[in-house]
C-alpha cells in the first residue's frame, strides 16, 4: 500500500483490478479515490496484492517468538491521548511504550506489545491487516521528541492460513516492531506478529517520512 494522500472523512471509492491470474496465483493491482473539495477524484492510495494457493512443504519458524511476560500481568495502556484508533485495542506493552517525557532522550526504536481488538472480535485478515500498522512511529521512540512523521508505503505478508487465524480467536498477539536505519527524513521499520500458541502469523516492512 503507498499512501498518496490523506484519506478525508467521506466517501470514497476502491477499484480492483486483476492483472493476471493462473491455477496458483493472482497479481491485483489497487486504487483508492476521493473527490476533492471540487469533486474532481484524487488518487489516495494505491496497492498491489499478490494471492496464491498454499501447498504442504517442509517448513521452520526460524524467528521465534520473545519469551516475555503475559499479557495477564501487564496494564493495559492507552499511548496516545486523543488519537481515536488506540481506543480499538488493548494494548499491553511489554516493552517500548510511548515516552512519557519528550526530553530528546530516546536510546532504542524497539517496542513488544500484546494487543487485540477491543470489543474482542475473532481474529481474521482484515483485523490482522490493521494490527500490523497498530505500531506509532519508531522515530518517536527513538529520539523521545514529537516531530511530524507518516507512513508512505507498507507491505504486510501473511503467513498463516484462515484456519491457524481461528484458531487464535479472540485472544492476544504478540507484536514487534523496530526500525533499522533513520536518515535525510525518512526511516524504515519492520514489525512481526505472533498468535499466543507462538506462531508467527504475519511480518510486516515500511517507509515512513519524519520532518525536522
């Protein structure tokens, strides 16, 4: 998903679009519209997806999931006062939480979190999609100051199937997220996402822009 613009409150319009599909894959191509305060249809977003049938092979879990505390033991936080989205979820951090002084102080971009829908809903690939954009910019962790910064393209790999995502139902995942790399305005950041039982369910990479 490359976000061209941001999504006002109204309506808009999605077109997908396949560009060829076979027995084993599909390539859609993306995009989403929004009139203008002319009415004239602005370009908001675009995407791509990529689906394919899944056929049984070898396999190996060769990033495993932290051993951190359960979410039982942990408060449940709300990071972001009048931000409406944190309000959808309960967000149990184990680690990386939002800073609490905007000192400049910052030492690390890395953040671990239990989270789920909240009301609790069973979990499945749309809600599994929004979960893996629930991390705020790493930049904002990492140097504990409030800058401008947003996301301008992201890409979200899922790796389980919709019968392990049953499975997980209304119960936690385990999210992480840091960033590799901040330099001439932008940063990337990559986040991994774990069911409870420890299977690694969806990996995540963006591009996001800060301003100083």
């Amino acid at each position: 998903m490359n976000y061209a613009g941001a999504l006002l409150a109204g309506a808009f319009r999605i077109k997908a679009t396949a560009q060829r599909t076979n027995r084993s894959t599909q390539h859609w191509t993306i995009e989403m519209t929004q009139p203008n305060a002319s009415g004239v249809q602005e370009v908001m977003l675009t995407a791509t997806a990529l689906t394919a049938v899944r056929r049984p092979t070898w396999g190996s879990e060769d990033t495993a999931m932290p051993s951190v505390a359960l979410p039982a033991g942990l408060p449940e936080e709300k990071p972001m006062a009048g931000v409406e989205w944190v309000h959808r979820y309960d967000m149990r951090f184990v680690e990386g939480a939002f800073p609490t002084e905007w000192d400049g102080r910052g030492d690390s971009s890395l953040s671990r979190l239990w989270m789920r829908d909240m009301p609790p809903r069973g979990l499945d690939f749309c809600s599994l999609s929004a979960m893996a954009d629930v991390f705020f910019p790493r930049v904002y962790l990492r140097r504990a100051l409030r800058i401008p910064a947003g996301t301008v393209s992201m890409t979200v790999y899922f790796h389980a199937d919709g019968a392990q995502l049953r499975q997980a139902g209304t119960g936690y995942l385990l999210g992480q997220a840091r960033a590799q790399t901040f330099r001439n305005g932008f940063f990337d950041q990559t986040s991994q996402l774990w069911s409870e039982a420890g299977l690694l369910l969806a990996t995540t990479s963006q591009i996001v822009y800060y301003k100083e």
